[in-house]
C-alpha cells in the first residue's frame, strides 16, 4: 500500500522529528502492507503551532467559503471512494463491500452534511437587546479510532472545519493509510495551509502530547471509556474542553408484540457487522421468557451464516481480547450456542461469530465491551425488568426496541439511559446526534449538534 513518509503539517508533508516507524499489517493475512512515521511531541507541537497561526484566518472566512471548501473535500474523497475502501479492507480486514459502502460512502456523505450545514446554519442570532455570535472554540486536538476509521475522522475534522476551528488529527496507530489518503483529499479541496494537520503516531506518545499540548483548545476523542477518563483528567487540570465517544453495551430489547423473526435476525447482523468492533453494536439481546427458547434457535442459525462472511479483528490482541472474554463467559455458565474461542483459520485474527444464552445481567459479557462478534442473550419476565437489564450497565451509548407498532417501542425507548435507540430497524441518519450517557462519553457527534461542539458561545448587548 501507499504510505507517505512524513507528517501533513502546515500545507505539506514534512520530515518526522523521530526515525522511527509504525507497521500497518493486514489482519487478514497478518502481513506487513507498509510503514508510517511515529511521531512524538515534538511532531505535535510543530502541527499545533501550524494549527495556531492558521486560526485567525480560518475563523475569519465567512461561512460560505468554509462551506465551498467542503464540498471540495466532499468531492476529492468521492474521487477516491475505490482507493479509500480498499485501503480500508487492506488495514482494518473489512470485507470489501463494507468498505465500499459503510466505511468509504458513509463519511462521504458526513462530509457533504457539514458543506451543507456550514452554509446554513445560524452562526448569530438576535436575543432581545443582545446578539448572540457563536464562534470556533480554537485549535482542536482530534484523536480517532481504528474500528471505523475515516468515519470518525469525518465526523470530527468537518464540523471543527464548518465551524471555524483548526485541527490537529493523530489517527489510530493500526489504520493510518486512509488518513494520509483524506489529508491528502484535503490539500486537493485547497484548504489552507495549518488548517488541518495530521501527526501519526502511537496514543501514549503523540496522542498524550495532543491532548496534553496548551495550544489545543478542545480534545475530540473516540475511543475506550479508560483512554477517556485520562484525556477527561487532563483536560479538567488546563479547564480545557472535551469532546468524548466512548464505550458501549446496548441493549436491543424484543418486546412480546414484536416481529421475533425480524428483530433476531437484524439484531444478530447488527453484532457481526464490522466483525463486532462496533461501539454501538447491540451486543445485549433482551427476550421476553415465553419467547426466549424461539429466539436463541433463531441467533443460533443467524449467526451460522456469518462463519464465512465476516472478516478478522484489527489485530492479535483484540483478537486475544475476544477469545479471552468467550472463555470468561462459558466459565461463569453462559451457554455457548453458536462459535466458540478456538481459532477458525490458521492464518489471519479471526474469531467465530459467537453467540451465548443463559447470560444473567451480572455476567461479565453482559457488563464490559468486548469489541468482537459476540452476542449476549437475555431473558427478561415484564418490561419493568427489561428496563432494569437494557439500563443495568455503566454504558449508554445506543440501543433499540422492537415492538409491534412504533408508539410502543418509543414509550419504552423514552425511558432507557443511552443516547441514540433505533425503532423497529430505524435507519442510519447522518444528520442525527450520535453519543452516549454515562461512562459512554461528552458531547454530541454528527449534524448540527456536532457542529455545536466546536463553537462557544458571545455576547453583545445594545
């Protein structure tokens, strides 16, 4: 694969301060497909510092302009739709077809929203005797994750950029490529120099220099609730904001009127997809008692269908994770139904689409993110105690409800501690703020109240 040899700061690629590499493997073939710079503080601080002196420019070019320069980007990433999914499939081991449409087409269209919104939306407004002006909260230290990767850079770097701000981006150490490919979109879009900047490295290093680095006025962060509370602790100490999307447990709750067939097979797809390395993904599956028995013969057969179709997980130790948490749920008496912690392929980080019964709310895979294809069934006596299990974790990430109409399913959403719930199979919006409650983050990604993350708010009075 392609891989620059430097650092996009300032409107070009540059040396790196340090010699040394990060490999990129395949996790399909666990082959190395090429190598990207390690940087360090001092690469950091050279892409803040670029950050900084392009602020006053960028934030004073009015709303429209960003927004042309968005669709720019917009258009420069459709150009290389091909290259991005296949560069996504050679580094994360989706299958292509995923790539193509979820991991290339969806921050594709992300971008497209934001071009839209940086030309709509109401940057001031009157209030009385005053007008109130938002305006961009500064330079923004974007680190992102592997699992969905020029996704989540989307969803950060276009509304900081609708917005006004200026960015710094360090992307996951195990998927740079694809992030050289959109800085490399964004240099074509024409956006100015010290804009955007990209620093590639590794989390302990240059991801705690971003974060720690007093020229950053606000930490985006994806990634596990650990990382989050540290970034969260360091920001606190500067009173630096943040934005945090972190871990996820959701429940997926079958109610007894619901299409049982349906919300199984749809809710077994939701786990494996993205070979279960979602933060979202519904990994709890709540069935009432008299349907139950039904519901596992169902997830048992759905899950068989993916033994072929899912591709590895990112590396061997998400892959030891996985396998790590299937044996901890057989050893506390969850019955294993479909999968299993042996290796399916001598080659590659595979693990078996995995399906348990039996598991009680006090289980271990019923309580911590697992980030693999492994799904958990639930049995629940009324819908007082369905909600008691969909609520019972530190997580509130996402959800959804199945029900035999959809006033039923809201009624019982309305009620559930997690901050996006699908009804009856509701599609993906772009448009719609995804983030979480509890130990599932701060702060709102996608739409207008992602781009609201990276405003603050002035006022004048007359």
């Amino acid at each position: 694969m392609k891989a620059q040899d430097g650092m996009y700061i300032d409107g070009a690629w540059r040396p790196a301060a340090s010699r040394d590499t990060i490999a990129v493997v395949n996790p399909a073939d666990e082959q190395v497909i090429g190598r990207v710079p390690a940087g360090d503080a001092q690469d950091v601080d050279a892409a803040v510092r670029a950050a900084r002196a392009a602020l006053a420019g960028w934030a004073a070019t009015p709303p429209a302009a960003r927004a042309a320069r968005l669709t720019a980007l917009r258009d420069a990433l459709l150009a290389r739709k091909d290259e991005i999914a296949e560069t996504v499939t050679a580094e994360l081991g989706s299958p292509l077809s995923f790539s193509q449409a979820v991991h290339a087409g969806v921050p594709i269209a992300v971008a497209g929203s934001y071009a839209e919104l940086a030309a709509t939306y109401a940057f001031e407004e009157k209030v009385g005797n005053s007008t109130v002006y938002q305006e961009p909260v500064g330079v923004v230290g974007a680190i992102t994750p592997w699992n969905y990767p020029l996704h989540q850079i989307v969803a950060k770097v276009a509304p900081a950029l609708a917005a006004g701000c200026t960015v710094v981006l360090k992307p996951a150490e195990d998927t740079p490529l694809v992030a050289q490919l959109f800085a490399e979109a964004v240099h074509e879009a024409g956006v100015p120099a010290g804009v955007f900047n990209l620093v590639t490295g590794i989390g302990a290093v240059a991801g705690q220099a971003l974060a720690e680095h007093p020229g950053v006025d606000l930490v985006s962060f994806t990634g596990s609730t650990a990382v989050g509370r540290r970034i969260g602790a360091t920001a606190g100490a500067a009173v630096k904001r943040v934005a945090l999307e972190l871990g996820g447990k959701s429940a997926n709750v079958v109610l007894p009127s619901a299409d049982l067939a349906k919300a199984v097979n749809v809710g077994v797809a939701n786990v494996m997809s993205n070979s279960g390395q979602t933060c979202s993904a519904w990994t709890r599956m709540l069935v009432h008692r008299d349907q139950y028995d039904a519901a596992v013969e169902l997830a048992t057969a759905a899950a068989a269908k993916y033994g072929e179709r899912i591709g590895p997980v990112v590396n061997d130790g998400q892959r030891q994770r996985v396998r790590g948490y299937i044996e901890k749920g057989v050893a506390e008496g969850a019955r294993l139904v479909a999968g299993g912690p042996d290796a399916p392929r001598d080659q590659g980080y595979y693990v078996r689409p995995t399906v348990f019964a039996d598991v009680t709310p006090d289980m271990t895979i019923a309580q911590e993110e697992i980030f693999g294809p492994v799904l958990s069934i639930l049995r629940y006596e009324d819908e007082d105690d369905a909600l008691r299990i969909a609520n019972g974790t530190v997580y509130g990430l996402a959800g959804a409800v199945w029900a035999g109409d959809d006033a039923e399913a809201v009624a019982f959403a309305r009620r559930m501690e997690t901050g996006q719930v699908d009804i009856n199979g509701g599609r993906f919006n772009p448009l719609a703020p995804f983030g979480g409650y509890k130990q599932s983050g701060v702060g709102r990604e996608l739409g207008a109240h992602g781009l609201a993350e990276y405003l603050q708010t002035k006022s004048l009075q007359f």
